[in-house]
C-alpha cells in the first residue's frame, strides 16, 4: 500500500479550514456596514484560534472603518505579529498610524520590524531617524541619520542633499561643529556638481562658522556658483586664485545671500579688490528684506577693521525702522571708537542705552567715552540703573545692579571722590551678598558664628583640597580670581569706612562677608574677615560677642601675642567671667603657653586670689626674667598682698613687692611711666613722702611730644600720657595732709588747661 503523502506543517497564523467560512462571513458584514456582526465572528473565531491573524485583521478594519484608530492599531499590531509579516509596507503603515498618534516608541519598533525585511531602504532608515531624534535620543538619531546617508543612491541627489542638511542641522544644535561639516561634505563627496542652493548654503555657513573662509569660498565654484573671467577665457576649476585680477562672474540664478556669503569670505581672505562688484546687486534690494545680509557685511568689514567701509552700511541699516536696533548701534559705536570719533562713538551708545537700558557692555562703554570727553558727572550718572519695569523684564536685575555699581565704584575711586565712593560700595556688596545682606545684623551675626564653629574648623583642610583638585578647571580659576577681586573691593571699602569711624556700617559688611555663600572658598579672606569683625564688634561696645569669635581665632592660633592682647582688651570691656574657664581649659592643653600663663595670672588678680596670681607670674618669670611687665605684676601683687588686713609678715611681703617693683625699672628704664608706677605703689601703702618723690620725678619727666619750650602751655600727645594722673595723685596728698594751695596749683598747672 502507499503511503499517504503528508500535508505538512500548516502555515503561522492562517485561518484552519473549518474557520474559512466564517472569515469570509466577517468580511462580507464589514463590507456591507454590518460591523457588530463582523465583530461578533472575529470574536468567536479568536477564542477557538487565538493564533489566527486574520481575525485580528478584520477587526482592525473594523475599528479603522469606525475612527477609532488607536485601536485598530492594536489589531492590526497583534495581526502583523502574529503572521510574522513579511511586506515592509504593513509595518510602514503601523508605523505611520503610531506617529499619528504620538506613539514614537511603537512607530520606532515598527521602522525596526520593516527594516528586517527591507534592510537597505534609505527612506526607511531616514524615517527611523527622524523618529528616533523626535523621542529625543539624539545619539542613536544620528547613528541612524549615517547609516540613511551611506544607503542613499547617488543619483537621488535631491534627497540625498536634504538628507545631509537635516543631519548637519542636528549636530550644529549638539555644538558639533566639525561633525555637521563632515556630514555636508560626505554629502558632497558623492557628487560632481550640486544645484541644490540650500545645500550649498548649508555648507558655505558652516565653513564660515568655523572660521574656514577659504573652504568656503571654494564651495561656490565647485558648483557653478563662481566663474572667473580673464579675457575670453572663463574658468571652471574648483580653485580660485585670490591673488588674480581677474573679473569674477556670479550667475544671476544664485540667490543674494550666496552673493553675500561670497564677500564676507573674500573680506575675511583679505581680497577686497572683488568686493564692490560682486556686492553691487545687494544695493539694488530693499534694506527692509535683506537687511540681515547688509549686516553680515558690515560685520565683517569691522571684524577685519575695515571700519571705513563699514560704517556707511550701519549708516544705511539704523535708518530704517527694522534695523534701529541697539545691537546695530552697538556695533556703529565700536566702529566710530576704532576710528578715534569719540563725539560720534558717545552719540552712539547714547542711542544703544536708550533702546537697550538694561544692555550693560553699552552703559559702561558709554561711562568711558564721557569720561574721556571729560563730563564725569554724567559718566557716574550713566552707570546708576534706574530700576524701572522694563529692566526688570528684560534682564536679570542683579548681574545689571552689580556690574554697573562695580564700574561706578571704579570710576568713583580713581577720581578720588570717596565719600560717594563708600555710597556705591555698600549699594554694590549689599547686591553681592545679597543672600545675607536683607537680613537684621544680629541673625547675620548669628549665622556667620554658626558658620565658623560648625563649618571651618572641619572642613578648612577640604576646601583646601577643593581648590587645589579643581585648579585645573578653567571655569573654576576664573570664578576664584572674581572672587579675590571682589575680597579686595570689600577689604578697601572696609577700611575707608574705619578711617570715618564707620564702624557699625564696616561690621555689617564684615559679618555679610562671613554669612554669605559669595567669599566662602577664599581661605585667607575669611580669616581676614573674622578678624576684622572682632575690631569691628569691640569698637561698637559688642565685646561679649567680640569674644565668641575671638575665642575660636585663638585657639587656632595660641602662639600669636596680637591675639592674646586683643583678647586682653576685649574682656576688660565686657565684664564677663566667662574667659576664666576658657582660659583654664587652655591652659590645660598648653601649659607652658607664655601669654596663656600671664593671662590666667590677671584673671586670678582681678578675683582677688593674689597668692595664685603670684604663682602664676612666677612661672612666667622662670620663662622670661628679661620682661618688665612680669616684674611688675609680681611687684603689684606682693604690694596688695601687703595692704591686706592680716597680712603673713608683712615687711618681708613689701620688701619682695618693691624688689620686683625696682627691677621692673632697671628693666624698662628710669621714665614718667616707671617713676609712675613707683609712686603709685608708696602711695598706696602710705609712704606718702616716698610717692611724691617720684611723682614730682614723673611730672619732671617731658611729654610725649618732647616740647622742649617750658614758656608755652604744654599740650598732651595722642600718645598715653601720665602727667595729669600724677599730677592728680600728687594733689591727693597735698590736699590729705591740708595743703590745698598746693594741691589746687598742681592741678592747674597739669590738669587745667
């Protein structure tokens, strides 16, 4: 028997035989409008075949015939899928139904699908592209947008052409120059003459753009836009001699502005001698339409300093409407400065200002023109913004407010007005630090504690590590050098504000300098700052907070003598005990801390504990025998030690008091101080007739200002000076002991004047 001959494996997605009926059933309702009934059948069908693709298409119709085209895509997605279609043009379709509505994914799967059976489309593949750019996946666009690009035949020069335009489109909107030009000119490497001007246009522009006006001059005669004409003899070959004389012939089919990208090339090359000839059609064209292509020129001229020639054409352009622009004017002035017709130049930014105020490179050129001109009030004047409701929409207020204070201040101090000076300065640093400087001092104070005791003790060495890592950015050096520039405005105003006893205006700035995000990287100026915010806050009578910061400045740096004198002073005028146990806690980390140790010593004085005041000089006086003002305090000590009501041997205690008291002036010298001291120190015991001794030597002594001349009245030195105290004292005695015209002459003689 033979054997029955196989049927073989059915086709995917083909409807089975018993389905057929009911398939062309479907059709015929779709076809007559009976389009519930077609649904019904393909319905019934799908769930006894679910594989079946035909179903699924007439579905699709279905929908398609009813408007509702999102899902008829579906239908006809799960049809073309599972039939594994094999005709590009359905998954074209799907594709072109997906972008109608906005389905860039799906579109792009399915340029994909008709690309497996269509792999060297290069419609296709452009369109893929294209999609691939509007989803905003401008890498894989322009991978795409190459590959379109190679498939393209050479004989579709007109696709081929806009294909290339578009892709050198994309790359100059990434800031990819050279791959736009390497893009137009694969392009043009693929045929011998182009016609197609856009192109041409694409290419010249770009060429211009990267500054290689050679390559693009060279553009137009490869394609018939340039002849060159010698005698009878016209040239065709893709060069141009520059150095020809030559007559250059441009058709009149070339549109304008090839005409014109033409001499802004040749004005780049420096080849003038062509110039007027080739340009003279752009005059016959009205500025209003063309206008765009008599400033290219322009430009170009001023950019070569041609200025001679330039300025009739800014001439031609500010007198139309259109063109009487800040931006043409701008560009008239520079022209006019150029040529030294600073009158002219001035009349011209005058014009810029008005139309453009918030245009701040034309209010400062202004200020300098009228400062060379001499009219300096009104250069000032020019730089102060207004602050009206036009600059605030057009421009960003705080860049404008701080340049033009900062040319101002400029402007101010090199003419030597300093009181306006200090005017512009605190308006400029109150925008500058602007994040702070709207805030009341206290809440700035507060902040730039904080900042200091959270943020510079622990990250001091990071931002030093900041600098040094990133010192090889370009942006960051040029943010660092604005930075230090702006520390050096600040310092200078801070101390023309001391020199007026400004000194609540100068702490404000110091603390908004502290406070303020602005100044943050600089090391050195922040330090700077703090410490002349501590001046700042004692010379105001803020000594408590004076010493807050100064207490952090000197365990940073405990070796500095300056900054245990400041701290000296600091307490003495704000009363506070609180630096006893600060001093305590660092006498524990440094305890042979020379200064450290001298000053617990005053603190133990001022509290009475004379005995451990003592102990304390002592161990200064170990370190440093040589000072005088260790003998001194001992000396002082042992004295009121002595003056106690139930003093420990109190003879002894006064000769060791006078001993140190006597070698404190060997060491500083027999003078008005020392004598002073002395006398002070016999007064206060008693020993009346020893004290006026040395009074009568101190007052003995000359003043400060050593006028030698004893017939005019004396006059006290700004220097301290202890006449009037020993004089004082002196008259204390006389007066105690019933001598009040003697007392009473002392005091005229040194204390009335």
């Amino acid at each position: 028997m033979k054997r029955k001959k196989s049927k073989g494996r059915p086709k995917r997605g083909t409807v089975p035989q018993k389905y057929r009926r009911q398939i062309g059933e479907a059709n015929l309702c779709c076809a007559k409008g009976n389009y519930e009934r077609a649904k019904e059948i393909c319905i019934d069908i799908i769930k006894q075949a679910p594989k079946c693709a035909e179903p699924f298409q007439v579905l699709g119709m279905v929908y398609e015939m009813q408007n509702d085209s999102e899902k008829a895509l579906q239908f006809f997605l799960i049809s073309a899928y599972l039939k594994k279609s094999e005709d590009s043009e359905d998954w074209l379709k799907l594709a072109s139904m997906s972008l109608e509505q906005g389905n860039y994914k799906q579109a792009l799967a399915c340029y994909n699908q008709a690309l497996k059976h269509n792999p060297d489309d290069p419609t296709i593949l452009w369109e893929r592209a294209a999609v691939c750019y509007q989803m905003g996946d401008v890498k894989k666009a322009l991978e795409y947008y190459q590959v379109a690009l190679k498939a393209f035949p050479n004989d579709d020069l007109e696709k081929l052409m806009d294909l290339a335009v578009e892709m050198a489109t994309i790359y100059h909107e990434q800031g990819s120059l050279l791959d736009a030009i390497v893009a137009m000119e694969a392009a043009f490497s693929r045929v011998q003459r182009c016609s197609d001007f856009r192109a041409i246009n694409m290419l010249a522009e770009l060429y211009m753009t990267a500054k290689q006006y050679s390559k693009s001059l060279k553009v137009h005669p490869t394609n018939n836009i340039v002849f060159l004409s010698l005698g009878d003899e016209t040239s065709t070959k893709g060069t141009l001699d520059l150095n020809s004389k030559a007559k250059w012939i441009i058709p009149d089919k070339v549109p304008i502005d090839l005409r014109v990208k033409t001499v802004v090339c040749l004005i780049h090359l420096h080849c003038l001698q062509p110039v007027k000839d080739i340009i003279a059609p752009l005059y016959f064209e009205s500025v209003d339409d063309v206008g765009d292509l008599y400033l290219d020129v322009a430009e170009a001229y001023a950019e070569n300093s041609n200025y001679e020639e330039a300025l009739p054409i800014f001439d031609i352009l500010v007198t139309t409407e259109k063109y009487n622009q800040a931006g043409v004017w701008l560009n008239k002035a520079q022209s006019l400065i150029s040529l030294g017709r600073l009158e002219e130049a001035a009349a011209a930014c005058t014009q810029v200002v008005s139309l453009a105020p918030s245009h701040l490179e034309a209010r400062v050129q202004l200020s300098s023109l009228l400062q060379q001109l001499g009219r300096h009030d009104k250069a000032i004047e020019i730089l102060t913004s207004k602050g009206n409701a036009t600059l605030i929409l057009e421009c960003n207020l705080f860049e404008m407010d701080f340049r033009l204070l900062y040319h101002k201040c400029t402007l101010l101090k090199s003419q030597d007005r300093m009181e306006d000076f200090i005017e512009a300065a605190q308006q400029m640093f109150h925008v500058y630090f602007g994040d702070v400087s709207r805030k009341p001092l206290n809440d700035i104070i507060g902040k730039s504690h904080t900042i200091f005791l959270i943020e510079y003790r622990s990250t001091t060495l990071l931002s030093l590590c900041k600098i040094e890592n990133a010192i090889t950015s370009l942006q960051y050096i040029s943010q660092l050098l604005a930075l230090i520039s702006q520390w050096e405005w600040n310092f200078s105003l801070i101390i023309e504000m001391s020199k007026r006893n400004m000194h609540e205006e100068a702490l404000f700035l110091d603390m908004c300098g502290l406070a303020s995000k602005q100044l943050i990287d600089l090391i050195q100026p922040q330090k700077e700052l703090r410490f002349m915010s501590i001046a700042a806050l004692f010379l105001v009578g803020r000594s408590r907070k004076a010493f807050d910061f100064l207490r952090q400045v000197v365990a940073e740096n405990p070796q500095s003598f300056l900054l245990w004198n400041m701290l000296g002073r600091v307490v003495g005028h704000s009363q506070d005990s609180r630096h006893h146990r600060y001093c305590l806690r660092m006498l524990i980390k440094y305890p042979d801390l020379l200064p450290l140790v001298v000053v617990n010593g005053h603190n133990s004085f001022t509290a009475g504990s004379f005995k451990f005041a003592i102990a304390e000089y002592i161990r200064a006086f170990r370190q440093c025998p040589s000072d005088p003002l260790i003998s001194l305090c001992m000396g002082i000590q042992y004295i009121h030690l002595a003056c106690q009501r139930f003093p420990h041997k109190r003879n002894s205690v006064v000769i060791q008091g006078f001993m140190f008291m006597y070698q404190y002036m060997c060491l500083r010298g027999k003078g008005q101080e020392s004598y002073y001291n002395i006398g002070r120190a016999f007064h206060q015991l008693g020993l009346n007739h020893f004290a006026v001794h040395y009074y009568k030597l101190a007052l003995d002594s000359p003043y400060h200002n050593g006028s030698p001349d004893t017939s005019q009245q004396p006059q006290v030195s700004e220097c301290y000076d202890l006449h009037r105290e020993a004089a004082y004292n002196l008259s204390l005695i006389y007066r105690a002991s019933g001598n009040t015209d003697l007392a009473r002459q002392i005091i005229s003689k040194y204390i009335v004047f």
